[in-house]
C-alpha cells in the first residue's frame, strides 16, 4: 500500500470523540453513545481530560488515540520535576471551600494565579455555610477574593440542597468546569447533587480503565444531565499542593490582577517587586493596595520557578 493511499485509510478510520477520564496512559473516551479504552501509540501520554481527539478502533470497545484536536485551554500544575495536566478545553475553574475544616489561602492563590495563566475564569464556592460558629471567620477570608474581582458564592449541600442545586446549575449551564478542593470542603457532595448517578459511572468508569479500587485517583469528565446546552463537570482528585514551576516571572506578574494596575511604573523596567527602589508594586503593599500574603506568594512562586533539578 502507498503512503497516499495509507493516509487515506487513515484518515477514512479516523473518529472523533471526547477525553472523559484518565488513568496513567489509559483513557476512556466518549464516542457518541459508546465509551472506549484507549491507549496513546508509544509512550506518550500528553492527552488530558476534556480533550477531543481523533481515534482508530482497534476493537468494538478499544482505540488507538491518533491526535489531539487543537485546545481552546489547558490546566495543568507542575514542580521542578514533573507537570500534571488537570483537564483541557476549559471555560471555569470553580475552587471549593468551607467553613470547615480550614482550608488553604496558599492553595486558593495557586490555583486562582493557574486559571489567569491560562486565561480560564475564576469561581469560589464557600460551603458548609449552615455551620455558623466559622462562617464570619471563612467569609472574612474569602472576602479577600472577592475584593480583587473574583466572585464567591455561598452554599449548603446539607441544609440547603435545592438552592444550592440552582446555583450550581446556574453556575455551569454551557460551560465546561473543573471543581479543585481540598479533602473534606465537600467537592464529592457537589458532584453527586449535580450528577445524581455520579457515583455509577465512577465505578463503570473505573471498571474500564481497570483501575480497581482506586476511583479517587483519577480525574474525570460529567455531561450535566437535562440541560438545554451542553455542559460538562471536571472532577478532579483533592490535593493540597499546586505547583506553578511552568510560569515565568512575567506570566506569574500578569497573573495577580492587584499588581497590573501598577506594572509598568516602577522605576526599572526589569524590576522585580522584591526590593527594588521606587517599585510601584512594593509602593502599593505599603499603602496596603495590595495584600502582605499574596505578595509573598508571588515572590515564593518566583523562586520555585527559578529552581532548576540539579544531576
């Protein structure tokens, strides 16, 4: 066979379907009505949940994954070793916290400076308001947020399960979202009050990808069920870490919405918002424009991004 009439078969082979979840190099894609295992060619395994890709059938229920069509987003966290894609095509990231236990504001920052980097919205869901004696201690916190522009949203899953329903429904409707939390904020009772049969097609999912027992370990993708536009839920495993190692000083700068309205006035042009003399950023922290903890966490991911594994 000719190399033209190869691309040819190929291309008449070739499908398309949607990344639903992930498990080392195996992935379950959703090709209509149907749900596939599939597997990259060689060792590669850059393909992320959410993405759309182009497969051949090896099987009636197994592929091989060809491409990976063209992202719109990507969400992925990294340290100085290794990168871990959190899912592709993104339009929302939503951060789940609560009353209680106490949650992160290390956490929330990453995961708020990851979503300005790759240009996805920013949601918080405060939950467990319904626990009063830590709610104006959680709101004060969250409030932080609110402040530089990101909304927050307030919800109960226990005492207040329908409105909280609408909200999340409200919330997602057309989008494509991944909920990040902490263990214990409640991110699971959320799933299963959007997708009433989540826990099922974790265990079919899991049963798929042969995964065992493991269910909680891997990341995977939720069609919203009765919605008039397509709308999908990423979950993703808790963690309490988020490394930013991929971002350069200027991407981390930009991606702190406080600092931009100053960017561009300091007296060096290369200035580092560290120590620097006439530094419009270090003037603003000073006036208290700007909050003591996210400066440091900008000058703490300025570091880990200037580490380098040493052999």
């Amino acid at each position: 066979m000719s190399k033209k009439q190869t691309a040819t078969k190929k291309a008449v082979d070739t499908q398309q379907g949607l990344v639903i979840a992930a498990h080392g190099r195996h992935y379950l894609v959703q090709a209509g009505a149907i749900k596939l295992h599939c597997v990259t060619r060689g060792k590669k395994s850059d393909v992320a949940v959410g993405d759309k890709v182009e497969y051949q059938l090896t099987s009636a229920n197994q592929g091989v994954i060809e491409s990976i069509v063209p992202r719109a987003s990507l969400l992925y966290r990294s340290d100085q070793y290794k990168s871990k894609m959190l899912a592709a095509n993104l339009t929302q990231l939503i951060i789940v916290v609560a009353t209680e236990p106490s949650f992160s504001d290390d956490l929330i920052s990453r995961a708020l400076v990851a979503s300005e980097s790759s240009g996805i919205a920013a949601h918080i869901i405060l939950n467990k308001i319904d626990v009063t004696e830590s709610l104006e201690k959680a709101r004060l916190r969250v409030g932080l947020y609110a402040s530089l522009g990101y909304p927050v949203h307030e919800v109960s899953v226990t005492s207040q399960a329908d409105s909280t329903r609408t909200l999340m429904q409200k919330l997602m409707i057309g989008q494509s979202s991944i909920l990040i939390g902490q263990s214990g904020m409640g991110k699971s009772s959320l799933i299963n009050l959007m997708i009433p049969d989540a826990d099922i097609a974790t265990r079919e999912i899991s049963a798929a990808l042969d995964t065992g027992k493991h269910t909680t370990t891997f990341t995977r993708l939720y069609t919203l069920p009765e919605q008039a536009q397509t709308s999908y839920v990423i979950d993703s495993p808790g963690f309490q870490e988020f490394g930013l190692h991929h971002l350069s000083e200027g991407m981390l700068e930009r991606a702190f919405p406080e600092f931009r309205p100053y960017l561009g006035h300091c007296k060096f042009y290369n200035c580092h918002h560290h120590s620097e003399p006439g530094c419009a950023v270090l003037e603003a922290l000073q006036q208290n424009k700007i909050s003591s903890m996210r400066h440091q966490l900008f000058m703490q991911l300025v570091h880990e991004a200037a580490q380098t594994v040493g052999y």
